[in-house]
C-alpha cells in the first residue's frame, strides 16, 4: 500500500498532516498492520515451527522402490524365509513362504499376517509344535546398498506379543557372522509398547540388550496409522527418522572403548512379523489373531 505524497502539505519549510488525514493515515497503518503484515508474519512462524525436527534429505536418486501394485509379491526384489527356529530371539512363530502369511491386498499395500493355528499342529519349532505362522521377507541377494536413505511406510500390528521390525544386515553375514556384519533397526515395535517405535544399530561389542539407540514416543498408538520410518546412513553416520522428524544421529562416538563401526559395507532390508520372545513378551488371554502388518511401500534413495 502507497500513501501519496499529496497528503502531505508544505508550510513554513515542514510537513504539516491535518487531523483528518491524520486520522485516515492510522486508519490505512492500522489496516496495514492487521490485514497484511500479521497474517503474514503468523504464517511464516507457523512454517517456521512446522518445519522443527524435519530435515531435507541428502539422498535423492531412487534406486529401490515396491508400491506392491499387482496381484503377487515381487520375487525378484523379495525372497520369504521359513521356519521356526527361533531366530536367535526365542520367537514363536513359525514363517512361511505361503500367501496365507505374506500378500498384495489389491489395494496397493503388501500384507504380513500372524495366524494363530488350530490343532492339529503339524510344524515343528524350536519350542514344539508351532503354535503361530507368519512371514519374513529379505532383499538379500536381489538388493543391497551402501549408505542412502531407506524408508517405508507402514501400519503396525497391536497387542500383547506382536514384534514388528523394518530393519537391515550387512550382506557380508554369512561370511564374518552377526553381529559382525553390522544391522541396523530402521523401525521395531512391540505390543506391550503401543505408542514406541525404536531404532538401533548392533555391532561387535554392543549387540543384543548392549545395543545402541533410541526410541520415538508417538501421541496416538503407532498401531493406529500408517507412519513413514525412514534411516538416512552415510560415512561415519547413521540418522533415524518417523514421519520426517529425525529423532537421533549415531556417529563412531557413540560406539563403547575401542568398538568398531562396521557400516562400511552394502546391507539388505527385511520386514518381518515375529510373535513372542523376552524383549516384548509372549501373547496372552488379551491378543487377538489374525494380526497384520501392512506396508504400503519401500523406497531406497542414494
């Protein structure tokens, strides 16, 4: 808004403003104020406090991606493991390579069901008999990267015994063995926890309860919605992150004396389902089955 230079009338060599355009010029300034320069203002502190905890990624090349369009599962970018051996965490479950467990809903998500069985039970765990199924997918093999940004978006399962995880290994695991090889936890949820996710990273000398990380409190259930969990790894540098909003940054200093950062080397993804084991519990009489984990898509950029 202009004001005139006409309003102003010269006299006795100073600018003279009469009442009445005086008070027209705080009507104009007092428009000028409440009308356009707040509004403005509270829209700039308004993007300014949206954008605390979101960051603008390094990473933009993408070099991974699965909308899980279609009817079946991509077995060129999944392969499902099988069995029931515990999978070092005393687990219940036993996985499958069946559609019962692992499925495209036809609606673009890929679905990962734990089923509780009926007798006769007929495959055998670690435990005995098994008394659940469901599904672990791996990249390994088919896909493997070092450093980028490695995210998907996902709706959890709920309830007492329900272990959901997105997370990695090193492809080099079966040569020096875990924890050696390095894994990284981009997302883990258990039931017991229903409003947590964590994110962790396992190596020689900090593995298991010794691990190295933190956890991210959302308002709502995590079970509730979707929500995208995402890693950003480079050199020397690994960042987790729920809905954009990075939550922690591990550097080699965060390792114990003399322990090695052994994220130097291409990894593969897994999502998997497990039921039970000491971290999170075994169901009990308030679990309900069939429970799902839904995944609307996995993306790597580089």
């Amino acid at each position: 808004m202009k004001f005139s230079d006409k309003n102003l009338v010269k006299k006795g060599g100073n600018s003279h403003i009469s009442k009445g355009e005086k008070m027209n010029y705080d009507n104009n300034l007092t428009h000028l104020l409440t009308r356009v320069f707040l509004p403005h203002l509270f829209l700039v502190l308004f993007l300014c406090f949206s954008a605390i905890g979101q960051t603008k990624s390094a990473f933009n090349k993408l070099t991974f991606s699965d909308e899980f369009e279609g009817k079946q599962l991509d077995q060129s970018k999944w392969t499902a493991e099988i069995g029931g051996k515990g999978w070092g965490n005393q687990e219940l479950q036993y996985y499958t390579n069946s559609t019962e467990n692992a499925f495209l809903d036809g609606a673009g998500n890929l679905v990962i069901r734990a089923v509780k069985l009926n007798p006769p039970l007929s495959l055998d765990c670690w435990y005995g008999p098994c008394q659940y199924t469901s599904a672990r997918l791996i990249t390994k093999g088919k896909f493997q990267q070092k450093y980028g940004r490695f995210e998907a978006r996902i709706k959890v399962p709920s309830g007492q015994g329900m272990w959901s995880a997105f997370w990695m290994l090193g492809n080099d695991i079966d040569k020096v063995g875990w924890a050696q090889c390095g894994e990284i936890d981009i997302m883990e949820n258990i039931g017991r926890e229903p409003k947590t996710v964590h994110g962790t990273i396992h190596g020689p000398g900090y593995s298991g309860d010794k691990s190295i990380g933190a956890l991210f409190k959302i308002k709502k259930n995590v079970s509730d919605d979707f929500h995208v969990f995402s890693t950003e790894w480079g050199e020397n540098k690994i960042e987790f992150f729920v809905d954009g909003k990075r939550y922690k940054t591990l550097t080699p200093k965060d390792l114990p004396n003399g322990a090695k950062w052994v994220y130097d080397h291409p990894f593969f993804m897994i999502l998997n389902f497990a039921i039970g084991g000491p971290w999170g519990g075994n169901p009990d009489k308030t679990s309900v089955f069939p429970q799902k984990m839904v995944i609307d898509y996995v993306r790597v950029y580089q």
